[in-house]
C-alpha cells in the first residue's frame, strides 16, 4: 500500500472532523477520495500531507509513519490554488521545486521538459498574475508534479479548465498514473470518478461510509435492471410478463428478481420471433451511489 489510514481521529476544539476513518490506497491505483462539503475530506488531506497531525491513530506513506521528509515523496494540488501571483512562472516552478528538495540543476531540467511539454517556453518570464486562470491551472500542476513524488493528491484539478485543456491534463495523470506515481482524485464530479479511479472512500460525517473497488460497489449497488432492444414492436401483452419499468414500442428497461431471470426473458422474446438488438444489464451511476449513501448515512 502506498498510503495506509489507521483509525485516524481529528477533533478542532469540540468539533470531530474525522473520526476513526481507516482505509488503504493501494500503490499504482487513482483512488477517489469522495464525500460531500463538510464530510472531513480536507481535514484528512491535510492530515496526509502533515500540515496537521492526527489526534488519534495513524497513517502511514509506503509502509513507514509520516515523518519530517514525508512532503518530499507527496504533490498536493489544492482547490485553492496557492501561486504567488507577482511572481514570474519560471522563477516560481523554480523555487517551489527546490523546496522540494530538487537541487537548482535537477529543477530547470524538469521546468524545461514540462515547458517543452505544454509547448509554454514563452510564459517563463511572465508574471502569474498576466496568466489566464486555465494557464495558472497548469503551472500549479507542473508545481505539484515537478519532484516526481510517490504519491500526486490532487483536488477538483480541472476547476477553471477548458475542455481542451481538461483532457490535456487527463492524459497527463495518465501518464503519471502508469509511470508508477500513485493518485488519489478528491472531486465532486461523479462521472469522473467512474473514468478516471479505480477504487474509492466515501467519506461522511466524517465517518468512511462506503469503501473498496469501483467496478465491485458498482455490481454491489446494482438493481438487477436490463435494458432490452428489439428490431421490431415488442409484444402487446411483454408488460404482463415482466415489471416493466419504461415500455417504449422497441424497447424496455425491466425490473427483474435475480440474475437468473435474464434468461428467462431473452427466452420469452425469442419465441416470440423477435431479434434483439440490445440485451444488457443496467448498473448505477455513481452518482446515484453517492446520492443514495450519503441520504442513507445523512447528509450534514
């Protein structure tokens, strides 16, 4: 595991933020980091990346206790960006790659391939300030990846993004993501969880109320709802067979009791001289996941 939770508490004076959340970021993985405003989110994040300290249990960044030289092998890309805006871009990224820890050689190395790599050697002299919010989105991103770390934290990176850009930065996380770095995504955006993660933590009330694989809590959520489409009008009488629960002249979502029914339908349908042009299984969003966990657990 690249970053092990272990019944970690955080109270602010009577207040508990976080209470006795525990889960696991397996390495290589992009895990979501999800839960509503207020659920404790960033008190945790803050937690990781030592600017606070847990009031009970621990955590643990690749297999040894957070210590002193913990921030080295993290990026944090906050909501809030944090760039100094009177400050020149190529004189920031240096300055911030050396705090951490890159030697003044290393760090206009890695500014040069990413500059050559966004194709933006002409915004080193420009002041942060004259840079558009999406341009500011890129060096804050350059920033937080420029020391290679062993796990990238990044929270509602695309906020301000183009579309052009979003997908640029995706394919970038990609890569970092295949490259070995280990991501955990803390976004509100539910349907870039389902591309983007592999696994998730759903935080509420600062509690974890829904933990572990994507594609498992999709499956472990599911309603055994198909989706069936034919060439032709389906039969009159296919509502009286099956709970239908949106006829349409070629097509149906139906309700069915388990699995094993979907057999019985194809069947039906067969007989009837049908060709089916669609069968399939209709899984939750994750939005509706959230939506359905966080109602369930209550919303603060």
């Amino acid at each position: 595991m690249i970053l092990s939770i272990q019944n970690v508490v955080k109270r602010y004076d009577k207040y508990t933020a976080v209470d006795h959340v525990s889960f696991d970021v397996p390495k290589g993985s992009v895990f979501g980091l999800l839960g509503p405003n207020g659920a404790g989110k960033t008190s945790l994040i803050r937690m990781i990346t030592t600017i606070t300290g847990p009031d009970e249990g621990q955590i643990f960044l690749d297999g040894e206790k957070l210590n002193a030289n913990s921030p080295e092998h993290i990026g944090y890309m906050p909501e809030e960006r944090g760039l100094y805006k009177k400050m020149k871009v190529g004189e920031h990224l240096l300055y911030l790659a050396q705090l951490k820890g890159l030697s003044e050689a290393n760090a206009r190395k890695e500014i040069a391939h990413w500059f050559e790599k966004f194709e933006i050697q002409d915004w080193a002299s420009k002041k942060i300030e004259d840079l558009s919010k999406g341009m500011q989105q890129k060096i804050q991103f350059i920033a937080t990846v420029i020391h290679k770390p062993k796990l990238l934290i990044l929270d509602e990176p695309f906020t301000g993004l183009d579309p052009i850009n979003t997908t640029l930065i995706k394919e970038e996380i990609a890569q970092l993501n295949q490259s070995g770095i280990s991501i955990i995504f803390s976004t509100h955006r539910m349907e870039q969880v389902e591309e983007m993660c592999d696994h998730i933590v759903l935080i509420n009330r600062g509690r974890n109320v829904l933990y572990g694989e994507v594609q498992s809590i999709k499956n472990e959520y599911k309603q055994n709802l198909y989706r069936v489409e034919t060439q032709t009008d389906l039969p009159a009488d296919f509502s009286s067979h099956f709970e239908i629960k949106n006829l349409e002249p070629k097509a149906a979502t139906i309700q069915l009791a388990d699995e094993s029914q979907s057999n019985q339908v194809l069947q039906y349908l067969l007989q009837q001289g049908l060709r089916i042009v669609r069968f399939e299984e209709i899984l939750p969003t994750f939005n509706e996941i959230f939506i359905r966990t966080v109602g369930e657990t209550g919303v603060q």
